[in-house]
C-alpha cells in the first residue's frame, strides 16, 4: 500500500514535512493528529517509513457492494483495525484495547483526540477516553501532529480532491510516565488530553475551541436546520402574502367592473326616461291642439 498509495500522493501533491526526525525509528509511540480531512489517514502514513495503524469505524469493512468490497479492502491493506462505535462504552473500550495491542508490538498508534473531523478547520477539545488511556496504559510516548491544509484538498462530502500541497508538522514525543498507574482517574486523563491539544495547536496555528467536535456538528447541523425551515417560512409567508395581494387586486376588479355596470344601467335607464313621452304639460302646442 505504500508503494501503491503512498508513492503516487508523495508525486502528486509533493506534502512538505518538518519534525520527521522525531518519529522513533523503532519502537511504540502515539501518534495524536488533528484531523481536517479523510485524506489524514493517507498522507500521514505516506511521508513516513513505518507502518502506521489507526482505528476506523467497523462500517468502512461491512458495507456492502462493490464499493464497500474495495474500501474494506484498502483499510485492511493499510492496517486500520475496525471498531464498532455503536455500543457506547463498550466500542470505546474496544478502541483502547486495539491501540494498546499495537504498541505492545512495538508498532506506530495514530489516533484523532477530537474524535470526527473538524467542522470548520477549527481545532476542537480533545476526547480523554481513547488518547490518555492509551498512552498511561502502554507507557509509549505521545508525538503530537499538525496536519495543514488538508481540509482544503478534500473538504467534508467531496469526492475528488483538489491537487495542492499540505503540510504535516511532527512535533517533539511527550512523556506521561509521572501518571503511570492512573489511567482511572479522570481529572489525569484530561490533563493529559489538553496538554497534548496544546502541542497540536502550537504546531497547526489554528484556532482553539473549547467543546467536542461532535457538539460542533450538532449545533451546525441544527442552525442549517433551522435556517432551512426559517427559509421555508418565509417562503410560505410570501406566496401567502401574495394570495393575499391577488385576492385584493381581484376583489378591487370586481368592485370596478360592478361599479362600471352600476352607471352603465343608469344611462341606459336615463335614455329610456328620455324616450319615453311627455306629459301634457310639456307637450308642444301644435301636438295639444291636435290631441284637443
């Protein structure tokens, strides 16, 4: 896969790296991302001679089709280790024990502490649950990683990417020996999670935002929502606002047609007044005489 994948995105978009030389040649470590965009998973492992194994979401091995045939295909082809995160604690859990299992083995852990990809290109509060554990369970150091400009290559919902260069910095491995043993205590674990967010800031120059990105996409998903429906609101509003305006203008024709048809049975009534004879007094003398 790396000479299949890796070879033809190294050409193709030639991504810059700086900090490689903080990636141990041999030996456990984590790898903690920020993640912009579906393409992480790729261009990480392309700039780097060792395996790296992430953890993906059972659905990319089970869907079916063609399509689902090939993703399942690739991701065990790059070595992604499925987990199923529909069971809650349970999935997550299953995600420590897959991270712990590869570091046991000496290999390379990537993980995303924000959990999803970034809404808006922002960087968001780190989930304690996967990193930390991980890290004061295996005893492996963490190596903070900015990726830059990714989500600019293939944003959220689009299928082919733009050709441009990213940009990965690797920063210095963090040591979390001081807390071997305390995987358990919560006020540890998101110590651990933040000061590993700040390397990842201080590395990626992005904004910091101090919510799960997963509440990001809630609160966007539901604006959009209600943006659409205010849409439709108003959209309702106006064609009634219309009806409304056509059903005066009409009633404002039939007023003037009746109107119109009201003097005009006057003046036909007034030319048959004018028609009709007159009365002795007004008759001419000739006409009385002869009536006489």
């Amino acid at each position: 896969m790396k000479v299949a994948i890796g070879g033809p995105l190294r050409v193709a978009f030639r991504p810059w790296v700086e900090g490689l030389e903080n990636i141990p040649a041999e030996g456990a470590a984590i790898l903690a991302s920020n993640h912009l965009s579906f393409s992480d998973s790729f261009f990480l492992p392309a700039v780097l001679d060792r395996k790296v194994t992430f953890i993906a979401k059972a659905e990319y091995f089970t869907t079916p089709g063609v399509k689902g045939r090939l993703t399942a295909a690739f991701f065990k082809g790059v070595g992604q280790l499925p987990v199923d995160r529909s069971g809650g604690r349970g999935a997550g859990e299953a995600a420590v024990r897959s991270g712990i299992e590869v570091l046991e083995r000496g290999e390379l852990f990537g993980i995303y502490p924000e959990g999803t990809r970034s809404p808006d290109g922002r960087l968001y509060r780190g989930k304690p649950g996967g990193l930390a554990r991980v890290a004061l369970a295996s005893g492996a150091p963490v190596i903070p990683v900015a990726m830059i400009d990714t989500e600019k290559i293939q944003p959220p919902g689009k299928v082919l990417p733009k050709i441009m260069r990213p940009g990965i910095r690797i920063g210095e491995p963090l040591d979390f020996s001081r807390y071997q043993g305390m995987e358990h205590d919560r006020f540890v674990l998101r110590a651990v999670t933040d000061e590993v967010m700040y390397e990842i800031m201080k590395l990626s120059g992005q904004e910091y935002v101090d919510m799960y990105a997963t509440a990001a996409k809630r609160q966007i998903a539901e604006a959009a929502k209600a943006e659409k429906e205010a849409e439709k609101a108003a959209k309702a509003a106006l064609a009634q606002a219309e009806k409304d305006q056509a059903e005066k203008d009409q009633a404002e024709k039939d007023r003037a047609k009746n109107d119109a048809e009201q003097r005009a049975e006057e003046q036909r009534a007034e030319k048959r007044r004018d028609a009709e004879p007159r009365d002795m007094g007004q008759r001419d003398p000739e006409q009385r005489d002869t009536e006489q």
